[in-house]
C-alpha cells in the first residue's frame, strides 16, 4: 500500500515526485506516438492544419476540465493539456497562425493560450494582413480581437468579414492586465503616451488621475508602442508584461485598467466550417431591405425557434448610403435542428444571410 504522502520524509517525497516525473514522461511519449499512428490512419499526407480538428480538441478539453479534482485549478491544467497537444501536433510541422504583431501584443498571448507555443507565430502589421495571410494560405489560421469588455467592438475586424470567405473556428477570452512601460525612472518625467486606441480608452480614468498633462498617441499596437518609447526616456507604452522582457523596458505601474474583469475576446479565422463540438456557438451575418420592423423580422425566427442570441452589432454595408449589416451570436451550431430551421425561416427576408462560423465556445 502507498505511503501517505503527508507522512513521508523529504527524502521520500523527492524520489517519490521523480518516480511520477518519469511516469509522465513516459505517457506523453505514448501520447506522441498514437498522435503519429492516428495521422497515418488517416493517410499521413499534408500538413498539421489537414488533421488538426478544433472541434475535437475542444471536446478533449472539456472531458479533461471535468474530471479535474485539483489541486491545480482548472485553468492550469488546460494551459498544460494544450501545450501537450500543441506539442503532439508539430511533430512533422506546426502549425502556421497570423495575428496582429509585433511580437508582445495581447493577440500573440490569445495564440499561445488557445494554439499552444507549438507553432510558427506569424507577427502582422494589420488586421487586414491577418485575414490576407490566412485566405491565400501562407497562414493556417489567424487570431484577430473583436470586442472588449469595457469598449466594445473592434469594427475593423467586423468590416472584414462583409467581404472576406474566411471562417470563425474559434473564440478566445483573453483577460487584459495594462502596464506602464518605459526607459524613464518615474512617472514625472513622461510627456508622451503610445498605445493602441483600445488600451488607451481602457485606461483613461487612470491616465487621467496620474498623467493628466501627458500627450496620448495612437499606434497599430501595444507592442509597437512598447518598441517606440525604447529610446525616449520622456515616452511611455501601455503594454503587456511579455511586451516589457521583449523590448527591455521598465514597469513603472502594473494594472493600470480602469476595470479589474477587463478581458478581450478573440476569433480564430480559418477557411473551412467545423462540425459540433457539443457546446459550440454560431455567428451570422445578416441583412435585408429598409422598411418598418426590419429588425423585428430579422430576429423574430430565431427567438420563433428557441435560439439564444448573445450578441449583436451593426455596421454599414459600405453598399449604400444608410445601408446596414447586421453580426449576430447566437447559441447553438448552425446544423442543430431549431437553428437550421430558424435560418430556414429567415432567408426569405434577407438579403444577404451568411454563416461565418461555427465554433466551440472559449474554455475557461
């Protein structure tokens, strides 16, 4: 019978951790292994974006977070399943994910939280390159942000689905933690503050309060904004921590956001649909004629059917003069029996309904 752990010596404990250490080596290997077998069953061509199944992996994740019973919180062993499987994956070759760069940005944290450091990390200058890459596959899949919990949507994202083919296959929530960065001793001696719009907007109440009389400026991105004020002792950077150990700067404030649950989310574009997860959540987008109740008549299917709408945000068309598309969430998969026949009932007042994904709800 195994000792009890609580009665054991030190020297005890320690042989009994590199007994389990080498336990778990020996499992991911197997791990790896069957990985292999399995890609091989399926006839071993391509590449890790032909066999990775998102849907599959979202189910994994969820058997595993039930049967957690701690004392690692359900969190941490996600982290670590992932990066096994990230891992498992790039043993012939890794995935290739774009987002929005450079290195540092809070859309680079959101990849290796939902992808695993297992991949080739595609940094871009814009939004509109993450969604290039992805389309003319020199990327597998992109990361882009949008929407934040304190100032909503990031409409540029939203504008590039009206034209693009490209898929939603995911969703990451992302909680954002704010830091002052800079060359600079202290908070006297800064004139100058560079961010992204976003993080400048998150943060306004304590910008306001402690450098009421520095200059605000928009850059394309946090971290940009961190490799800006490298060499300007009178500059600051609203960054993450990673953005500060990449481009050597000083914290001078740690969680400047106004509000402490500040998360963003993000969407993982690929170019196909996915099959249900089980617990996976559907985005249209829609349109329709100018006339009374148009909205009602939008809507009205879905709420017929017993679908739940968690979101919706309106955008002009850039089609026309006052002409809108609407984005709306909704619960469900888009081949659940009550949506399929929701998006059945609405067709004929739209003019346009699109699908653009699919996708298992975040893990927490």
């Amino acid at each position: 019978m195994a000792k009890d752990p609580q009665q054991m010596t030190l020297a005890e404990l320690r042989v009994a951790i590199d007994q389990i250490d080498g336990e778990i080596l020996l499992r991911i290997n197997q791990r790896a292994e069957i990985a292999t077998q399995v890609r091989r069953a399926k006839g071993g061509q391509g590449s890790s974006v032909d066999f990775y199944r998102p849907e599959r992996e979202a189910q994994v994740l969820r058997t595993i977070q039930a049967s957690n019973q701690g004392p690692l919180p359900d969190e941490e062993v996600i982290r670590l399943f992932r990066e096994i499987m990230s891992s498992c994956l790039a043993q012939q070759d890794a995935l290739k994910i774009a987002f929005l760069g450079p290195e540092g940005t809070f859309s680079q944290s959101a990849c290796f939280k939902h992808f695993g450091h297992a991949i080739r990390h595609m940094p871009l200058n814009t939004i509109e390159d993450v969604f290039a890459e992805v389309e003319q596959r020199h990327a597998d899949f992109g990361v882009v942000p949008i929407e934040n919990s304190t100032e909503g949507a990031v409409n540029n994202t939203l504008d590039m689905f009206i034209a693009s083919p490209l898929k939603i296959c995911g969703e990451i929530e992302l909680p954002i933690h704010h830091n002052l960065l800079s060359v600079a001793d202290g908070l006297e001696q800064i004139e100058r503050v560079y961010s992204h719009p976003q993080s400048l907007a998150q943060c306004r109440g304590w910008l306001r309060e402690n450098l009421p009389n520095a200059e605000r400026i928009d850059v394309a991105s946090n971290a940009e904004a961190a490799r800006r004020v490298m060499t300007a002792p009178d500059a600051a950077a609203i960054a993450s921590r990673d953005a500060a150990a990449i481009y050597q700067l000083s914290l001078l404030h740690s969680d400047i956001e106004d509000r402490p649950d500040n998360t963003t989310r993000f969407l993982v574009i690929g170019r196909q649909l996915l099959n249900a997860s089980g617990q996976d959540k559907t985005s249209l987008l829609l349109s329709t004629k100018d006339r009374a109740g148009a909205l009602f008549h939008l809507l009205k299917p879905l709420a017929d059917h017993g679908v739940t709408m968690t979101r919706i945000e309106s955008r002009p068309s850039r089609q026309g003069k006052w002409d809108y598309v609407f984005f709306v969430d909704v619960e469900g998969h888009a081949k659940d029996e009550n949506l399929a026949a929701a998006l059945r009932q609405l067709a004929p007042d739209t003019t346009l309904l699109k699908v653009l994904g699919s996708y298992p709800h975040a893990l927490h």
